[in-house]
C-alpha cells in the first residue's frame, strides 16, 4: 500500500467496521513488538516454525493503557492447491508476565534472535455480508510499509481481496521476517545468510529511533 490513508479508504469501500481488541488505542491501533526465539543453530526456522512472544499496547511513548503479552507457536506451511494462500498450524496463549516469559525460554537454551514491530488495526464485515464470514482484514504499519493481511476462508479472501482492489498477482505469503530481509538487501545493508530460510545478524525491524541491530 502506499499509504495508511489510502488503506483505510480502500477498507471503507468494503463495508468493514473497526474490531476493537483488549489493548490499543480508541481508533483500535494496537502497538505489537514481536520477539522471535530460536534455538541457537536456527532449528526451527530450518523446519519452518516459528516461536514468538508478542506484547500489545497502544503503542503511545508511556502507555496508558493495558499491556497484553501473547506466546505464538506456528507450524510449517501446510501443502495447498493454491499458492497464493499460506496455511500454518497456529497456537497461541496470552502470559500474565512477558519478562518471565522470555527468561523461561532464555533458560531453556533459546534466544530472542529477532525483533520486529508494528501498529496493527483490525477490521471485520458486518454478518450481512455472509460472504465474508470469518473474514478479518488487518490494517499493518511496518517500518517497511504499509500492507493489508487477509485471514479467513479461501474464498472470502479472494473476494475480499478483489473488492479491496487487488489481483491475485498481488497477493504475498512471504512473512514480515522474509519481507525484512528482502528490504535491508535492497537497500545495501548485508544480511549473513546460514542455510536455506535461515538469517542471523540482521538488524531488528522496529520504527526509527529505536534499537536497530540485535546480536
């Protein structure tokens, strides 16, 4: 996209409302700063999984607000007819204390290797639009764009998509971590590569005037 006020005018055609979610600001916009852990030598991004520790807020200089920490569990990408759909097993529980949380994955061997934020606001259709059941679009602000995630039924997505202004040709399944790394070469900044789909060494992907390497 290439700009939130054009995402939000393309997502106001559509008929979606605004879900609001148990953190964020009034106008929805949650604060999401994601922390991928690993094992040392990369084991799980070699077998495709993902283990995140999220932790949302409104994202403001000193929240107000309530802070809700979320530990992720994503599986490899199941083998679809349709390439232009990405299908992971997904599980998910929200921790009382994410410093905790880290120190326990810390002791056991794992490190938080990556970091990467955003601002993300989340849209549904009203439950006229039967179609759309299921349906939620997820309005992203990254520090390499802006971009509109589609979760649902096949289907719905297409129809969503289509409705949204996009070709199938437009759809991306490439994660933010592989969108990252695609941008730092891009723009000059080397980026150690270990084994097919294995990166270390890249600087986080978080807002200007924040921390940007992690080692």
């Amino acid at each position: 996209m290439t700009s939130v006020a054009a995402a939000r005018k393309k997502i106001a055609k559509l008929g979606a409302k605004l879900v609001r979610r148990e953190v964020g600001g009034k106008d929805g916009r949650v604060h999401e700063l994601n922390i991928l852990f690993d094992t040392p030598d990369g084991g799980f991004a070699r077998h495709g999984q993902l283990l995140r520790v999220r932790i949302e807020s409104d994202g403001g200089a000193k929240p107000k607000g309530p802070t809700r920490a979320v530990l992720t569990y994503k599986g490899p990408g199941e083998p679809q007819a349709h390439a232009r759909f990405k299908i992971r097993d997904e599980r998910e529980v929200v921790v009382a204390d994410d410093a905790a949380m880290r120190g326990i994955l810390e002791a056991l061997g794992l490190r938080g290797w990556f970091r990467y934020e955003k601002y993300r606001t989340t849209f549904a259709l009203p439950g006229s639009a039967r179609w759309a059941a299921g349906l939620h679009v997820e309005l992203d602000e990254t520090p390499i764009g802006v971009f509109l995630e589609l979760e649902g039924p096949p289907a719905a997505i297409d129809r969503a998509a289509s409705e949204l202004g996009f070709s199938r040709a437009q759809y991306i399944t490439r994660n933010y971590l592989l969108l990252h790394v695609e941008n730092c070469r891009r723009t000059g900044v080397a980026v150690a590569q270990l084994a097919p789909g294995v990166v270390s060494g890249i600087p986080d992907m978080v807002f200007a005037g924040k921390s940007k390497s992690k080692k």
